[in-house]
C-alpha cells in the first residue's frame, strides 16, 4: 500500500454506505465476544450489567451496550457469525437491569444505590433509544410498563423545578465557573421531555413536558443575541447565553472543542431517532445548531479527528471524538453537509485502528490497558462510548438520503479564519496549515500548526506554549497552576498575530507545610504569517522577585503523538540525517537548529537555545489517564531541581514552525532566519523569515515592561496601538519584499 507522508491512508478509497454500516458492525461482532468478560449478573435471573453496574455513569455504561447488543441482534446487516438470540438475551437482560434498579422501580444497581431524578440521568436514555426501537417486538407488557415508569418519571423530575447543587431550574451562563454553563444537559434533556411526551401523548402530564422541553432547548445553543431575535419563543424562554457571539463554549473550565461536538451530538440523536421512528422532533431542536456546526466543521482534520484548538482534559481520541459521529450524519441529513458523511468514514477507519491493535477485541484493550486495570468503572465507559457510537452509525446512516459529491475540496470549504475575542482563541485554516492559539485552553496558552489533513500530529497539552515547572506543582489534573493576565489578539488576511501574559507557579505548595506563589512571568506572541504555512513564536518567561526551584523547563513544547494511529514511529529529518523514533522509549536527542518530522512538519529554533531536543516516554502522557504516547521536542530543554535568580530570564527563545514542509524546505527556511539583533533591547525581540510565498518577513514583539519605539520595515501587516510604539505585550509584523531592507534604529 501506498504511504502518504509516512502514514498509510485510513481509508484507500471513499466507501459505500452499506460498507461503512458493515464495517462499524463487524467492529460490534468483535467487541460483543469480549464484552462478556465484563458482564455481571443482576439479581432478577436472566439480566445483568455491562461494566460495573454501579450508579452514575455505570448505568449509563450498561444502557449504551444495551443499544449496541440491541443493534447486533436486529440488524438486517449483521455478521453471519454473530449468535443473535446471545445478542438479543443480552439486550434485553441488561435494560431490564438498569429498569429495575430505577428509583421509580424499587431496585438498586451493584453498588446498592438507586439511579435517577438527576440533572444528567436521561442522558444513558437518550443514547440507547434507537437500541429500544429495535427491541420493540421484542419487549413484554412488564418491560414496557416499566420503560413508562422510568420514563415518565424523569420527565415530571425534569419539568419541575428540579435542583442541581445550589442550581435551581433552568438556566445558562457563558463561564463554567458560574456552575451555570449547562448547553448540553439543556440539550439532551428538552430532547427527552419532547421524546417522551411524543412516546406517551396521552399522559396528563405531555403537556407539561412539551413546554418545558422547549425551554431546555431554547437554552442550549443560546447565545446573547437571542434576546434579539424575531421569534418570541426564544425571547421569552431565554435563560442566559451558554455560548459566545461566535460559538465558543466555555466549558470544565477551558475552551471545549469535544462539549461542542457533544452539544450538536445531543440534537443529533433526537433528530435522527425522529426520522426513523416516525416522531415529530420538537421545532427548537435545531435552535442555534447549524451556526455552531459552521463553527465546529471548521475544527475537525481531513482524517475525522476534532482538532480540540482549546486542548483536552480527558483521554485522547474516546468520548467526544466518538459522538462526533452523530452529528456527522445529522450535518448531512439536515444541514445537507457534503464532507459530513467521507469525513465520517474517515475518522471511523482512524478509529478502528485502536480495536485493531488489540488483541481481545476490546475497543482499547492495548493503548488503555493501564485504565483498565486502574479504574474498571471508566474504562468499560469508555469502551461503551465506542460501541454505542458505532451502533447509531449502523442504525442511522442507512436511512439518509444520499447527498451529491460536493463541488468544492474540504479545505475550501472550511478555509478561512475564525476567531472569539472574549474567550481569547483564533485560528485560521488553508489547504497546507491549520493554525490556531487559545489562551483559555486547558492549561492556558496553547497553539497548533500543522497540515490540516494530519489530525495524527496534533497534541494539546501546553503544546507551543512552553513549559514552565516548579517544584510543588501538581495538579490532581494534571495542568500546571498558572494565570491567565492578559491577551491581545490581531488578525489579518491570511494570518493572525496574539500575545500575551501568563502567571507560572501560582500557587506552589511542598510537604510540609510550605505555600509559595506568583513564581514567574511568560510573556508569549504567536504570529501566523499570511503565507499560509508559517507560524512565528516568541517566548521570555522572567524569574519574579523570590527564587524558585524549577522542576522542568521546556521551551517551544511542541508535543507529538506517536502511537498506534502514527503508526507508533515517526521519521524524523535532521541536519545530520534521518532516524526514525519509535513509540514507548525514555530518550533523549539533539536535533540541532532545526528537524522535520514525517516529512510534513518543520521546526526551526531561532535564537536563545542552542539546539532542538526530542524528549521521549516509556509511559503515555495525552491527559491525566495517560492515554497516548507524546513526544516533545524543546527548545531548550532543562530537567531540574534547579534554583532559578529572581528577576532572572528562565526562556528567551524564538522559534519557527512551518507547515507542509519537507526536510530541504526547512533547512532553506532556518538557513534564511535569524534574530535582528540590531533592534534588540531590553523588552524588543525580533525575527527575520522568508516565507513560503518567497517574500521576506520581518516580525518584532515587545516581551518588556515598557513602551518602546517600534522598530519597522517594508509595509506593515499588523502595527502597536499607538503610531511609531510598541507597547509592553504588542507585536510588529512586516513584508519586506527586498531581504537587504533592514528595519530603523532600535529605540
């Protein structure tokens, strides 16, 4: 098989319908036989629990393989070799476990409590529906009158003033940290009140739940300009903006690419199980959700993967990548998206080859064998998700009507920029870069450069925003204890240029008994340049007024995945020739003054270290369950304990990375870069780049506390606020189309 820059294709030719819906069941037939080391016998003989049949997400565990066993036993596609009256016992054992153990019902679940009447109960319902449909000649008169008590007593919790901590009602708020940030919830619990009023119309209390359906959804995809709006029915039911003018969402804390995802997934599974089932969807399902999936289409690479701009707390490449797979296909089924359904079949071959790589026929039984073993309860979540995703695939994308081929590439259809000045992101996208920095990421300041068909390079964990550690901080999560200042963000045709301020070590604390804070200063500035390829970084972090102990500093920190999806091996060009690095080795390399990595992606350091290193793991780092092998390349790299002078520079770096780039086209470009050092001064770095269009570039930051004389050259793409100054935090970039052209005295 032909490679493709190092990668064999996910895919090597678009597939059918009927192949990708044969494809996601053969990965259900394999996944079936190993669930059953995971079953569990419930009390009531003949049923029992996928997982660990515990409350919470344990119940939700067992109804998504409800759904999936249910879609093996019925399928008219099914794999000849699958035993369906197994599939069926199954099915029907494990929902009528998670019936009985129902609050309403009288039972308990395995760990002696019962489920239900909370803010996020309907939602294991909610994703195991299109499972109850296909059991429907097969359920009893007693199944069904006890789906009708569980059910309807949900919708009465739900469409009274329930409570959710201190939370009361209905409500929606831009931050998370208002505990009031509740898009998807809204979502997926006005699809249920709707769902359930339409299952049982003849209830006293259909009515009821209608209306409150309607105002859960009006508050789910809500934004500030709803109040605006022509039509009263959103006006009067709105509750608060959940998202940002121009659809960021704000939530666990950080810009949330995969809760987007999940937003459009929640109005997916409504809808698509309308269209089957015969039901009428509620009329504002749809409310908000083809804007945000104009936005979201934007963040996901030719592969299928959600390029997470924002960063990510949870495992790598589960969860939210899995329930993209609904609002795939209810893109193309009702925003008539035509990239929806190849982009679909491309991330379900990437996905597959996690399954692939194991040996039982687990979902992730080889890249999250240490979860596993770890915390059973959230991997058997997990590898529910996968199956319960893929079960929607095999039971939905049948019945869409076919869409033409689209007339435009899917580069040029999302190409373009992007950006939400209030939460602090931008990003733009052009056939050979998807470029993007979030200051509000999951760990603050996070960026990414890359080709945006090579979702397989991306990592977001502080990737090209340094890494600053101090001893005494360790987050249970994982991020490091750091303050967002400041921001400043300038964005022109083909680009963008934003810096900003960042606390390092806020609030440190050692055994026993010491506390410290405010250990360090980095001043960031990331500079797109309009030639669609390159991206400029500047990073000075400065030592505060005491003197900390540094852990670890790693400047650049370009994070890049190398497991199972590279395949597990990146090649790796340098000046001194070609190696390739495999996954799961401790090893540390020089690279010199610049590397390219698969033969796509070019990294130069500039000026203030003397080489690149590549850091590489035994363990997977990829969030806080360690759930992908990372590389990181720095610039430069330093393992502590060491004591750092105050008032000292920690990092005083500059670096380049250019995209779509081969190894002599990055040699070309670190051969051509270099720091002006005529301009320098005590705040003012500055850096000379040819770009990829052939013209000169000339990009100065001031990393300082003070206003300065701006240095200038050629004509000017992005200038100070103030004509002829760069204040502390602002950013110059220039054309210079003659390369002896040099800038004005320093200040």
């Amino acid at each position: 098989m032909a490679l493709v820059n190092g990668l064999a294709p996910a895919v090597a030719s678009p597939r059918t319908t009927d192949e990708i819906v044969d494809a996601a069941l053969d990965s259900l037939a394999r996944w079936a036989s190993w669930s059953e080391s995971a079953w569990i016998p419930a009390p009531r003989p003949g049923t029992g629990w996928f997982g660990s049949g515990y409350t919470v997400w344990g119940v939700q565990t067992n109804q998504k393989y409800t759904a999936a066993m249910a879609t093996l036993a019925t399928h008219a596609r099914t794999p000849a070799g699958v035993d369906r009256e197994w599939a069926l016992d199954r099915a029907l054992g494990s929902l009528r476990a998670g019936l009985d153990s129902h609050v309403a019902r009288g039972g308990v679940c395995a760990d002696g409590k019962p489920w239900g009447l909370t803010w996020i109960s309907v939602l294991g319902l909610e994703r195991m529906m299109h499972g109850i449909a296909s059991l429907r000649p097969h359920l009893t008169d007693e199944d069904h009158a006890a789906l009708h008590a569980v059910m309807c007593a949900e919708a009465d919790w739900l469409s009274s003033d329930y409570q959710r901590g201190a939370v009361v009602g209905i409500v929606a708020d831009l931050w998370d940290a208002s505990a009031r940030n509740h898009a998807e919830s809204n979502i997926w619990n006005g699809a249920f009140l709707w769902r359930t009023a339409e299952r049982y119309p003849q209830h006293p209390h259909a009515a009821r739940w209608r209306d409150t359906s309607l105002t859960f959804l009006a508050n789910g995809v809500s934004r500030a300009s709803d109040l605006e709006t022509a039509d009263p029915e959103i006006r009067t039911r709105h509750r608060g903006a959940n998202f940002f003018p121009h659809f960021a969402f704000d939530h666990h804390g950080y810009l949330n690419v995969g809760y987007m995802a999940i937003c459009v997934s929640n109005a997916a599974i409504a809808q698509l199980d309308a269209n089957v089932e015969g039901w009428s969807a509620p009329p504002l399902l749809v409310h908000g959700q083809r804007g945000l999936w104009a936005v979201l289409r934007r963040m996901i690479f030719g592969d299928g993967r959600l390029a997470r701009v924002g960063g990510d707390s949870r495992t790598r490449y589960t969860y939210c990548q899995e329930y993209l797979a609904p609002a795939l296909m209810y893109a193309a089924g009702e925003f008539g998206d035509p990239h929806a359904i190849p982009v679909l079949d491309r991330m379900l071959a990437t996905l597959q080859r996690d399954q692939d790589a194991s040996e039982n026929g687990s979902f992730f039984g080889e890249r999250l064998a240490g979860l596993a073993m770890r915390n059973p309860y959230y991997s058997t979540r997990l590898e529910g998700d996968r199956a319960n995703a893929l079960s929607l695939v095999a039971v939905h994308l049948p019945v869409l009507a076919p869409i033409e081929r689209p007339a435009e590439t899917l580069e040029e259809a999302v190409g373009g920029s992007w950006s939400e000045p209030d939460h602090g992101v931008v990003l733009h996208r052009s056939p050979r870069r998807f470029t993007s920095f979030a200051w509000r990421a999951h760990g603050l300041a996070a960026g990414l450069a890359l080709p945006p068909g090579r979702g397989d390079l991306a990592e977001w964990d502080q990737n090209l925003g340094g890494r600053v550690r101090f001893a005494g901080d360790s987050a249970p999560d994982g991020r490091l204890s750091r303050e967002l200042v400041a921001y400043r963000t300038q964005e022109f045709d083909g680009g963008f240029a934003t810096s900003g301020e960042v606390v390092e070590g806020r609030s440190l604390a050692l055994d026993e008994s010491w506390t410290g804070e405010h250990a360090a200063l980095s001043r960031l500035a990331f500079v797109a340049l309009p030639d669609e390829r390159t991206v400029v970084g500047f990073h000075r972090c400065t030592v505060g007024t005491w003197s900390p102990i540094v852990a670890e500093l790693q400047g650049l920190h370009l994070g890049v995945p190398n497991d199972i999806f590279s395949p597990s091996t990146r090649q790796i060009s340098t000046a001194q020739g070609m190696w390739a690095a495999s996954a799961g080795e401790d090893d540390v390399r020089s690279l010199g003054q610049w590397a390219c990595i698969d033969g796509v992606l070019g990294l130069v350091g500039v000026y203030g270290a003397p080489e690149l290193q590549l850091v590489r793991h035994r363990g997977r780092l990829g969030g806080r369950f360690g759930s992908l092998h990372v590389d990181e390349v720095a610039f430069p790299l330093r393992h502590g304990p060491f004591r750092a002078t105050p008032g000292s520079d920690l990092l005083d770096i500059g670096w380049i990375v250019v995209s779509d780039a081969d190894a002599s086209e990055t040699a070309a470009v670190a051969g051509a870069a270099k720091e002006d050092t005529e301009v320098r001064s005590e705040g003012v770095r500055a850096i000379w780049v040819t770009g990829a269009d052939g013209r000169r570039y000339f990009i100065a930051a001031n990393l300082g506390t003070s206003r300065v004389r701006a240095p200038s050259a050629g004509s000017p793409l992005v200038s100070g606020s103030e004509s002829g100054a760069l204040s502390p935090g602002e950013i110059a970039v220039s054309v210079v189309d003659e390369v002896q052209v040099r800038p004005s005295a320093s200040p």
